[in-house]
C-alpha cells in the first residue's frame, strides 16, 4: 500500500487561493482511496502539533514557532529542520513512502527527506517565482539567466537566483508535477529537466452545476434586467492580472453598449482601479471577495468572463468558467493559452512581449468583448464547448484518477 504525505504551507498567501483549492479538492478525490494518505499543514496557527482524520484521510498540524534567527532563509531552514524531526516520530509504516510538496524553498527539506526516509519525492509547479517579477516574459527569463551578475541589476539578480534555487530544486526530487503543458515545455527547454522526470496533470473541480440555476431569479436578486449584459472578471486586483487593461477595454465596450455591467469579482488595491474607469464607474461594479455560492450565481448570469492575466498555470477561475458554460476570452500567457481553444470554448487575445515588458493592447480586447456581445448565437456556441471542455478535462473525476495512476506508478 501506498503512503502518501501531501504538504503545503497553511499560512501562505497562495494557501487561500490557488493552492489552498488544490489541495482541497485534491483530499476530496483521495477520500476512501486504498492509500494511506496523510496532508501535512506547515506554518499552521495550532499552539501544538496536532492529528486528526475524516472520511480514511489525516491531517498533521505543524504550527510555525517564534522567530529564532532574522534571517529567513535561514528561520526556514530551521524550521523544517525540526519538521523532519516531528514527522519521524509519526510516520508508519515507512514502506513506499510518497512524500509531495507543494511549496517552493525547501531545498533543505529535501535533501533531508532523502536522508531520513526511503521515499519518492513529488513536487507540484503551481507558479515559478519569476513570473511574478516580470509577468511571465519568458523571453527576458532567458536573456537574464545567460547574463553575468556583473551585467545585472538587482531584479535581474533576483530572478536568476530564484530560477538557479528552482532548478537545483527539481532535479533534486523524483518527479516534477504540472499543472499545463506550457510549464513542463519550460521545464524541459529552460531548466534542461528530463521529460521522464516530468509528469501533466491539470487542476479538476467538484462540479456545482447538478442543478441548474433560475438565472431570472438570480438576475431580480441582484437587480439587473434581463435584457442587460454581463461580463464578469474574478481574480485579485493585481497588476499581473492584467486588470488595468480589461477595465480600459471595458470603457470601450461601454460606449457601445452604454446597458452593458461589467462584474469586477475580487479583493484588492480599489482605488487605483477605480481611478482607471474614469467616468464609466456606473457600469462598473467591484463586489469585493465573495463566497462561492454569490460567485457561481454572478457565473450563471454573465454572458461572458474575461481573463487578461500575463500568467497562470491551471486557473480554477477558468475552470469554474468552462463549468457554467461561459465563454472566456483570455489571454495568450502560460498555461491560460492551453486551456481555451480558440474560436471553440473562448477567444484568444495576444499578450505582447518586450525585452523590458509585457503588454496587452485593450482595443483588441475590446473587439473580442463586443464580437462576442453582438453575437449570441456564437456565445451559445461557445459555452456549450467550454462545459463539454470541463468535463472531459476538468471535472473532479478527471483529476482523481490522473492523480491515483500516477500516485501508484512511483
């Protein structure tokens, strides 16, 4: 039998969005599975070490302790020095050990899983640290990382040392896991690792549309005629999601269709955004972060989503999308190309690269945003693609017998 340890980091930024959703839905689909499966929560805000179990899984609770050294680096090294040491105490039996991380800067940690146990060792790609410095231009990655120190600024320092940290990382596990087809290109052309060290499988959702939402009823809730259009954005009010651009299309948008509501679903830097609607604030409605349940009733009305992100691996926003069976026109980064087939489940739209920067061109955007407004029989189209897409790619099901094959073959 299999034992699996699943670890993430609690505590992280990531932990409530991507990530944290990740592992939810991946002990959803490990329930009642013949492992023995066991997620490690690192950095949690118990006082004490603590266990508990649901449904055949467990969950180890490591809470984080005082600041022993200023330095970070090396306060975390520290830390999940004294992780192995708990972990030791706990785990039987230690035949087949599979141990998958999910977290970045744990070289330390590995080479001491490696030393402690017999063991496989996993680690999920959910971002490379570089994107977030320079939007996912892969061209100035590889320009910076040929470049001598000497040559480089700060930031570039910054990213070549991340990127040289994350190489060293995964060549030293056994199998790298990602969540798009684009990271592993990266994987096997930048970082020169091994395409049988790596393995794809995308994100998968629980599917909520078992029954089908009264969108009249959903539309009076929230006082919005039936015959008003809605495009709906969800994500982080972040500059890398692109969210500076959507709104100037939007202005666009709404001179044409001066009936059109544009949904802004997220928490963030408000007032910046706000500053950029300009005079068109009115048709522009910024929910804050909402619950799913308010979240899923705004996918079912909208008539379309937007994603101008400059990077993703595997978007549960798109996920979510393609489950209510909206179209989504997304930008051509990362793994967000692969997810949306052009002209069949979404639209496509470029994002621009510079050797100093990314960029988006709105008024593309905007042409996509008003074809697809002008065009409800194309929209109809394209939904029914998108949900047909989920389904067969997406779906918690999906997810959980990729995930159990590849579990069993290490």
């Amino acid at each position: 039998m299999i034992n699996l340890y699943i670890f993430d980091i609690k505590t992280s930024r990531s932990s409530v969005f991507g990530i944290g959703t990740y592992i939810n839905q991946l002990e959803t689909s490990l329930k009642h599975v013949n492992f023995h499966v066991c997620f490690v929560h690192l950095n949690s805000n118990t006082q004490r070490f603590s266990q508990e179990a649901e449904d055949g899984v467990f969950h180890w609770y490591i809470p984080f302790p005082k600041n022993k050294y200023k330095d970070e680096e090396k306060h975390n090294n520290f830390y999940l020095q004294n992780v192995i040491f708990i972990i030791r105490q706990y785990i039987q039996p230690t035949e087949n050990l599979v141990f998958h991380i999910n977290f970045f800067k744990c070289q330390t940690f590995v080479d001491a899983l490696k030393q402690s146990f017999n063991c496989s060792i996993v680690i999920s790609v959910h971002f490379f640290s570089w994107c977030f410095d320079i939007f996912g231009n892969v061209s100035r990655l590889q320009k910076t990382i040929c470049k001598s120190d000497t040559q480089l600024d700060q930031l570039g320092k910054t990213i070549k040392k991340s990127f040289n940290d994350e190489k060293e990382l995964f060549f030293s596990v056994d199998q790298v896991l990602c969540l798009s087809k684009h990271t592993s290109t990266i994987l096997q052309k930048i970082y020169q690792v091994k395409k049988q060290r790596i393995s794809v499988i995308y994100n998968g959702l629980k599917d909520k549309l078992e029954i089908k939402p009264d969108k009249d009823l959903i539309r009076r809730k929230y006082h919005l005629p039936v015959e008003m259009p809605v495009i709906i954005f969800a994500g982080r009010l972040d500059p890398v999601k692109g969210l500076s651009y959507f709104i100037q299309a939007s202005k666009i948008v709404i001179d044409h269709f001066p009936n059109c509501h544009v949904v802004i679903a997220g928490s963030g830097d408000y007032d910046a955004c706000m500053k950029e609607c300009g005079n068109r604030w009115m048709n522009i409605h910024f929910t804050g972060m909402l619950g799913k349940t308010e979240l899923y009733e705004l996918y079912s009305i909208a008539d379309f989503g937007v994603m101008p992100s400059f990077h993703e691996q595997c978007s549960y926003v798109a996920i979510e999308m393609m489950m209510y069976g909206l179209p989504i026109i997304g930008s051509t980064s990362t793994g967000l190309k692969e997810m949306i087939i052009d002209g069949e489940t979404g639209l496509h739209f470029p994002v621009i690269e510079y050797d100093d920067r990314v960029e988006i061109d709105s008024s593309i955007l905007s042409e996509k945003m008003l074809y697809l407004l002008q065009n409800k029989h194309v929209r109809q189209r394209i939904g029914i693609n998108a949900r047909q897409r989920y389904e067969q790619l997406y779906s918690l099901e999906v997810m959980r017998k990729n995930m159990l094959q590849f579990y069993t073959s290490l």
